[in-house]
DNA sequence: GTCAATGCAAACATTTTGCAACTCT
DNA sequence: AGAGTTGCAAAATGTTTGCATTGAC
C-alpha cells in the first residue's frame, strides 16, 4: 500500500462498493461502511485479525465474523486485493485509486518494497497467449535481500530464515 | 510438478539432502528418508496432510508432525518448493531436477498449467536492479481462465469464484 | 415487513508443541 | 553415550458456521 486514499477517493470507493452490494441484492451496512473506511485510510497492508483490532480500538463495536464475511467482498468488487508475503499469514491491502503494483520481501528483515507492475502484466500478456490461457491477473513477488540487509552483513551467503515466531503463551 | 525423478535423480536428491542436514548436524533418519522417496516419486502438487495419507496407505508409519517438521527442511536445501495456488491450501512440490517453472491457474475448472521461468526470472533480474534489490527467488502465477472452459462458457464475464467448500461435517 | 447481516460462541482445519521413548552417528 | 528425532496427543491459530437478534431497504 502506497498512500492512504483521499476523502474524495474514500467517497468514490463507498460508491463502487454500494454498487457491487446492491447489484446483487445486498446491504450496505454501517459495519461495511466502516470497514470499507478504515481500509481506505490505512496505507499498510493489512491482516484481518489486525484489522478487527485497530477498529476495537477506535471505539467500534465489530464481530471478528463480519469483518471475515466482508473481506471477501471487498476482494471480489475489486478495491481490496489479497496479498501473500511469507506463508502463515493473509495480507491485504486497498488497491482502489492505486497503481498497479507488486512487491519485493527482504528475506532477513521482512521489508516490502512496491514496483510497477506495468511490465510484469506486459509479460504476462504475452506467456497467456503461449498458452492460450485467458489472463485476468497475476500474483507476482521477487524474495530476496535489501540492500541495507546486505550493506549490514554482505558475508552471509545463506539468507536467514524466519525463526518461528508463536505469539503469545506456551512455556 | 512435471515429471516424477527417476531412480538416479532420486538417489542424488538423497545425497543433497544428507549433506544439507549434516553440514547442520542434522540426521538422516529413516523417516526423511521415506519422505524424500516419496516426494520425489511424485509428478503431483501435494499438500501435508495428503502426503501423510499416502505415505501411511503405503503401509510406512509415520506421524503427522514428522511431515510437518521434514517439510521446511526439504524446502530449505532446495528439493521441495511451496506453491500456492487458491488460499485455504499450502502445496508443495519437488523441484530438484525439474526446469524451473511458474503456474497459470485457471478460477474456473482450477487447471494448473506450467510454464517456463526463464522470462520471468529475466525480468524479475531487471526489476530487482532497478531497485538495488537483492533478488533470489520469486513467485509467480497467472490467474485467469483456460480454454476449456472459455469454450464450454464464453458468455461468463465474470470468473466464477471457487465456491467455499468445507471438508465433511457440520449440519 | 422481509430478507440479509451481525455478534457470539462453538466448530473446524491446519499447524505447532511438549514430552517420553527411541535412533542415528 | 549423546544429541537429535519420532509419534502421540494436546494446544494454538486462523477461519468458518449456526443461530437468535438486529437492521437495511
């Protein structure tokens, strides 16, 4: 995620998602008005459990339920999109009124760097039509090292792997 | 996965593995061992818990948690890549002697078909330069429709969404 | 008023962990 | 012998579901 969207741009996206809910006879709801919104303003990816959180904390009353119910439709009317950085976890992000993107992940400190996604789609174009296979997106993300990672320890050959990291309890 | 490994690449794969968990005073137990074959001898995507199953209908005992701790282990020395085609499922598959390959994945029938790297990886070279990125591997997948199913549907604008499915139980 | 959505708790699937017994080296 | 490994069952996670109540249109 580049940039929280502007009040105008929040404006439009609550339109496109009424849209989308009403076309097939669902509700525009307070809670997904307010999901959509505090999606819109964030400029981080996101998870859903962090998500449900940092609207508790704002004061809002919400079920871990709808904002797993509502993800999904975010998702399909094309203003959220799923991203996946490291396994074991779902990451999302708004990608309405934003560039095409994809990312890079430092393995070693876990660092997202964005990039055009212009030339990636271009190549994805033409392998599709290689294989007569009807392309309507990607996924796409390059794992490697940043270069302040390698500035800070350009010996270690092998990149580090993420220790498992549990949250919370256990001995 | 393209092919299963004949005999030789599998004996091979074996005594990377063995070093890979020697240089780390790792063992090579019997269990690994197993695994390993079995994986190897595989031309599929398989998922932990199906590997499991196949391995004890083979008549070898083996526990679930061995699977999951050999699993990252294969991973990491370069034998076995994680894939990810929908949400809701980790896969897995051997890559050790296999050309390096990305996937388009059709929403519709869920086809998977294969497709040289070699384009991508060119890119992803550039790309990771352009941004002083350290690249090392990437992860890449088309998503879109195959021509079956173009075919047998051509009016279906929109991609039909891979309907939840819920593995037996509940009302 | 009707039909869909919400919140909660319970159910689930998947993966991880503790631990005692066991095995590779 | 000793350090790492196994299997099991229990725990933990992340997500989904049933259901009664609430709310949008």
């Amino acid at each position: 995620m580049a940039k929280a969207a502007t009040a105008e741009m929040i404006a439009t996206a609550e339109h496109v998602f009424r849209e989308y809910l009403r076309d097939r006879g669902l509700k525009y709801t307070r809670e997904r008005q307010a999901l959509l919104r505090a999606i819109m303003s964030s400029d981080q990816h996101f998870e859903a459990e962090q998500l449900l959180l940092s609207m508790r904390q704002s004061g809002l009353r919400i079920g871990k339920a709808t904002v797993y119910r509502t993800l999904p439709l975010l998702v399909n009317c094309g203003i959220v999109k799923q991203v996946q950085f490291s396994n074991n976890a779902v990451h999302y992000e708004h990608t309405y009124g934003q560039d095409p993107h994809d990312h890079m992940v430092c393995r070693r400190c876990g660092r997202i760097i964005e990039f055009d996604a212009a030339d990636v789609a271009r190549l994805r174009t033409i392998l599709a039509a290689r294989h007569r296979f009807h392309a309507l997106s990607h996924r796409f993300q390059i794992v490697g090292l940043c270069e302040p990672c390698v500035q800070a320890c350009p010996v270690a050959t092998r990149p580090i792997l993420v220790p498992p990291v549990s949250k919370g309890r256990r001995k």
